[in-house]
C-alpha cells in the first residue's frame, strides 16, 4: 500500500509542478509578447503626420502641440535591451536619436496599456 500511495503522490507531484511550468510559460510569452509590441511602438509613432495623429500614440488624451510634434519627429527612436512589463505598466530605456546632428542618449520611457493596447505614458527627450 505505502508503494502505491508513493508513486500516486509521485504521479500527483509531476503534474502539478507541470502546470505551473505551463502557467509560467504562458506567462513568459506574454511578457515577450508585449515587449515586442512595446518596441514596436516606440519605433513608429513619430512617423506620424499630424500632432492630432500623435496624441493617439499617447495615454489619457495627452495633447501633443504642433511644436510637441516638431521636436518629436526630429528624433529617430529604438528601444534598448527589452522593457520590464508588470500589470498593464512598463517601463524601458529608449534609445532616441538626432535625426539632424546624429547624436543621441537613452531616456526611460513609461508605458500603460489602454483598453487593451500600449500606450506612451511618459516620453522625455534628451
């Protein structure tokens, strides 16, 4: 009796710890999931053609002026390494880059989904 009470508890242990493997996994494909969709989003929301256009790219009805706009396109930008993403919030170090002298730094950006979809939070320039 005790082997057969040790290999049913052997069998339970299996699958139990296979589920939360499984859990795990789904939850890491998320994340690279939404990582993949923020770097996406940081890459092509200055090729926008209006300031109106813009501010969609932005959370809470954020108002991007026609000069908000003209500093914004006037840098190319790329996200470093992958953003940490936790509960509808991210965060990620972006690489922004002068489109007319070249040069360039890393800014943190903030990130929020809204209603299902990723959105810029906080983008500060160099």
């Amino acid at each position: 009796m005790r082997i057969v009470t040790a290999f049913f508890t052997a069998i339970l242990s299996m699958m139990v710890a296979g589920c939360g493997e499984s859990a795990n996994q789904g939850k890491t494909n998320t994340q690279t999931n939404d990582a993949a969709k923020l770097a996406s989003l940081v890459t092509e929301f200055a090729d926008t053609g209006s300031n109106q256009t813009m501010a969609n790219y932005f959370t809470g009805g954020k108002k991007i002026t026609p000069a908000d706009h003209k500093k914004y396109i006037s840098f190319s930008y790329q996200m470093e390494g992958t953003a940490s993403v936790s509960n509808g919030s991210a965060k990620g170090n972006v690489k922004i880059s002068s489109d007319t002298d070249g040069t360039s730094s890393t800014k943190e950006w903030e990130f929020a989904q809204d209603k299902g979809v990723w959105k810029i939070k906080d983008a500060p320039l160099p």
